[in-house]
C-alpha cells in the first residue's frame, strides 16, 4: 500500500511537460502511421494516373506528329509536282515574253475593243512609246555607243535600205489587184515608211544584237522620214492620191515621244547615283515591261479597228495578213542577202557587217517598217 502511494505521489509530480509529450506520442503515432498510410496510397493512385495521362498524351502526340508530318510530306510532293509541271511553262513564258505580249494585245483588242479605244482616247500609245525610250535610255551603257559609232556603214546600210531602197517595192505592190483595193494601197504606202518605233529595238535587245545601233537607225530613220517619206510617197503611190504628210506635226511628236525620253533615261543613268546599277541588275524585269508597254500599240490599233475588220470577208482579211507577212520576209531576205554580199566584197570576217551583233541589228531593224 505504501508502495503504491509512493508510485502516484511520484508520478504526479512528473514534469507536466513529458506527461504530455508521452501521452500525446502514445495517442497520436497510431493516427499519423493511418494517415501517411492513406496519403501514400493517393500518391500511388495519383503516380498511376500520371503514368496514364503521360503515356496517352505520348501516343496522341505521336500519332499527330506522323500524321503532321504525312500531311506535310503529302502537301510538299503535291508542291513539288505543280512546280516540276509548271517550271517548263514559266521557263518558255520568260524567254518568248515578247512574243506572248503581242499575241495577248491583239487577242484583247479583238475580245475587248471598248479598253481600246479608251485608251486611244488618253493617247496611251504616245505614254507607251515614251516608257519604251526612256527604259532604252536607262539600259544604254556608253561603251555600247561607242561601239555603235564603229559599226557606222552598217547603220548607214541600214539608213538607206529603210528610206531609199524599201519603197520601191511599192511600185510591185500597187500592180496586185485586191477587193477591197485600199487593202493594196495601204501595203505600198506601209512600204514607204520608216522602221518600226519600238518593235525593232526590243527584238535586237532580244537576239542579242548591237542594240545601241538598233536604237540609232530607229531615231534617224524616223528623223530623216520627216523629209523623206512625203517624197517617196508622191512619186511611188500618190499620183491621184492625194496624199500629205503633216511634217511639222510628226517632228514635233518624234521629238517628245522619242528622242526626250531617251536622252532622260541616258542622263539619269549617268548621273543620277544609283540609277546604272539598279538598271543593270533589273535588266530582265524592265525588259518585260518594255514588252508590255509594247503590247499596248497592236492593242490599241486592233481596237480601233475591229468594227471594220468584222466587215472584211475573213479570205480578204488573211490574204491581206498573208501579203503583209510576206512583205517582210521579202525585206528579211533582201537586207540578208545584201549584209552577206557587201560583208565579203568589203573586208570579210573582219568587216563591221560580219560581227553578229551588228547583223542582227541590220536585218531586224532594216526590215520593219511601221504602219
């Protein structure tokens, strides 16, 4: 009995403290092994979905990477075979564009007549002729000049079958009896003009011809048709006629719509900073744009005609183109023939007419005559 007294009064006189602590272990450690035990548990779960989740999201976004880069593969041949189908096309569009500019030109004035003849109205022919010049003048280097000026007997050949020799063919052509006969006259009096404007420059720059000296027998030949052409056509075609030729009129339009522009695009490639460069480095694109401008003119001219082609009797109308064509090609092989023979009488291989840059502008140029 004393004993067990001496066990309580000495237990109740344990540190409050410790008391606590070791009822508080005694009652809460069996909590906290229930608890971690449900919070490890969760963390399983938790792992499992996670693993689940994870392994899902792996599979969908590989599926969609395959069928991503299927559709990328799919979408990159489809590419592949529109360009390989189509790369022939572009390649054939840019190197014949001249040619499919005139063609599209004629085409649109035949469907399209109004745009024509509006554009007849604002004189957009004389803004095409000015562009034309003005790209002419950009693209004229000097050392071009120069060599032009030592190809100078084939420019004076050339001056002189535009203005002397191709006219007498007009007397051949006025013997050709066609209904309605004005188709004839017109040819013969076409045949007494000087050469083309634009057309003939553009075609030598695309032969890879002497390009400068293209240009100078056009700027001559249609400065000195002024004075010439009234001549030739009074004693070729105009007897009974009546035909005049406005000179101060075309002086005046030759001036502005040919030599102005020119010599502003020479000057601003010359001296305006930057200008030559960017000119040499663009020389294709403003190439395709002299051709546009140049399509404007059969344009125009089939727009304004349309109405009265339609009253031609399609066999007369060909027949007609049919003469025109063969008008040129008589002029093609004469100026040929004639560059050949005077190439071996005068110095052969070393002569100015044998160099093939200088021949090509001789013929092309000598064997257009503009309308």
């Amino acid at each position: 009995m004393a004993g067990s007294l001496q066990t309580l009064i000495n237990y109740r006189h344990l540190p409050c403290s410790q008391y606590e602590i070791s009822c508080r272990i005694r009652l809460i450690s069996p909590l906290n092994s229930l608890q971690f035990t449900r919070n490890s548990l969760r963390l399983r779960k938790l792992n499992s979905i996670s693993k689940i989740i994870t392994a899902s999201q792996g599979e969908y976004n590989h599926q969609v990477g395959d069928n991503g880069n299927g559709d990328a593969r799919n979408r990159g041949d489809s590419s592949s075979k529109v360009l390989n189908w189509a790369q022939p096309l572009l390649n054939f569009a840019a190197s014949n564009f001249l040619p499919i500019a005139l063609i599209s030109g004629v085409a649109l004035g035949l469907a399209s007549p109004g745009l024509g003849c509006l554009a007849h109205q604002y004189s957009m022919s004389k803004f095409s002729t000015f562009g034309i010049f003005i790209i002419s003048g950009l693209t004229l280097r000097t050392e071009e000049i120069g060599a032009a000026v030592e190809a100078w007997p084939a420019g004076l050949f050339g001056l002189i079958s535009i203005l002397l020799l191709s006219p007498v063919i007009s007397r051949l052509i006025l013997q050709l009896r066609l209904n309605p006969q004005e188709f004839v006259t017109g040819l013969a009096i076409f045949s007494c003009m000087p050469t083309t404007l634009s057309s003939g420059v553009a075609l030598t720059q695309l032969v890879g011809g002497n390009s400068a000296l293209a240009l100078a027998m056009t700027v001559i030949s249609n400065l000195l048709g002024i004075l010439i052409v009234p001549f030739t056509l009074s004693k070729y075609i105009a007897d009974g006629v009546g035909v005049s030729v406005p000179t101060e009129q075309l002086l005046r339009s030759l001036l502005i719509t040919l030599l102005v522009p020119l010599i502003l695009g020479k000057v601003s490639r010359d001296y305006v900073s930057g200008v030559g460069e960017y000119v040499d480095q663009n020389r294709k694109i403003l190439s395709m744009i002299s051709a546009i401008l140049l399509s404007l003119v059969p344009f125009i001219q089939v727009s304004r005609s349309r109405s009265l082609l339609l009253m031609v009797k399609p066999t007369i109308f060909l027949v007609a183109v049919g003469m025109g064509t063969l008008l040129h090609l008589i002029l093609l092989a004469l100026n040929t023939f004639a560059a050949q023979s005077i190439s071996v009488a005068f110095g052969g291989k070393a002569s100015d007419f044998a160099k093939k840059e200088n021949f090509r502008a001789l013929v092309i140029v000598a064997s257009q005559v503009s309308a």
